[in-house]
C-alpha cells in the first residue's frame, strides 16, 4: 500500500451514499487504519455561522435564490459588501477544512485510508448554487480545487432515478422535475472525473449486494494503490 489512499463517496442526495459509505468505514475499520469525513461539515463552521449572521444569509443554499432576489435592488452597503466578501471566505473556509482532512492525514499518517462522502466535486456544486457562479467561476473554482487536493483512487458514484430520490427527499426536493434538474447538474460535475478510478454503483439493487460489491471493489483496490 502507498501511504494513504482515498475513497469518495458521490451522489444526489437520496441516493444512499452516506448508508452506504458508512457501511464500508464500519467494515474496513477492523482491520485498517481509516477515517470518515462528510465533506459538507465545513458548512457548519464557526466562521461561516458568524457571517451568516452578520449578513442575514440563509443557513442552506436551498434558500440562497429567495434571499438573493430579495436584496438583489435594494441591498445597502453591508449586505452589497456581504456579497462580495463571504464567497471568497467561504472558498477559504473550505480549502483549510480540505487540507485538514486530506494533506494532514496525508503528510502525517501511514497506510490510512480515508473515506469522504462527498467531495470537492460537491462543494463546487453548493458554492455555485448558493452564489449563482457563472459556467467561468465555476470552471476556475473546479481548476483550483484540482490543484490543491489529490484526486481520489476509487470514486463510487452512487446512482438511482429521480423518481427515487424524490420519494426519499420529498419535502426537500418538492418534485420529480427538480430532482432530474438535480440529476443533471451532478450529471455534468461528475463528467470531469477520470474514468479509470471512477465506479458507478446501481443502489435500486438490493442492498446486501450493492454492499457486497462496494467492499469487494475496495479490498481489490486497496492492494493496488
């Protein structure tokens, strides 16, 4: 083994990637050094909960387009500069929670496997949406986060039809439209990452098996890397 191998756990919400990765870090934990990481924890930081504060921001970016319409013609100064500071330290906030949770570990520890569910690819996603990035931004926040984190040596896409995730999500994606919009979007992110280390799972199968297989991939792959 190198010295630290990494596991992404990608999807919409709904489509069971944390049962899922966290049946894999319950399971290789008994006889490797590993860690878990939800990717997203980062929006919960102590920074982030004070501007928001400061800037009346919604606590989700699902709230992000009501609030941004709201304040769009009549924003006075603080919330005009609100806007323009907080996504840079959002994006700053996000990249020292990054190099904490991968080039720490990376650096400091042998043979240790970490597991995140989610990933960069994710928090580009929810940045573009909260902020509305245009397709540049967006594309120059991916290069940058390319640049500073490792990419992963098995990613599983976990994936399932809208009509799905609907049903387990309902009050937060409110329809079957939205969430094919959301498909679409994590659709397009994901078609940036390589295909070699990429794995895409069906979990409409049944569970047992799907778990079977995501260990069998990981244990065929942990010797390899």
């Amino acid at each position: 083994m190198k010295k630290i191998t990494i596991i992404c756990f990608l999807g919409v919400d709904g489509s069971g990637k944390s049962t899922l990765s966290n049946y894999l870090f319950n399971e290789i934990e008994k006889s490797y050094n590993v860690s878990y990481t939800w990717w997203l924890e980062a929006e919960n930081s102590i920074i982030r909960k004070l501007i928001r504060k400061i800037g009346n921001s919604p606590n989700s970016s699902s709230k992000a387009t009501d609030y941004h319409k709201k304040i769009n013609n009549k924003d006075n100064l603080k919330n005009k500069l609100y806007k323009t500071i907080y996504p840079q330290i959002v994006l700053l906030d996000y990249i020292i929670f990054g190099i904490k949770k991968t080039w720490i570990p990376y650096i400091s520890n042998k043979n240790k496997i970490l597991i995140f569910d989610r990933y960069y690819y994710d928090v580009i996603l929810a940045l573009s949406e909260e902020f509305d990035f245009s397709k540049k931004t967006k594309l120059n926040v991916y290069k940058l986060f390319k640049r500073l984190f490792p990419d992963p040596d098995i990613t599983f896409v976990i994936e399932v039809p809208p009509e799905i995730t609907y049903l387990r999500k309902e009050d937060e994606i409110k329809s079957i439209k939205n969430a094919e919009l959301i498909k679409a979007k994590y659709d397009k992110i994901y078609s940036l990452l390589s295909p070699r280390k990429t794995i895409k799972i069906d979990n409409t199968k049944e569970l047992d098996y799907v778990k079977s297989k995501i260990m069998k991939i990981t244990l065929n792959n942990i010797g390899e890397v």
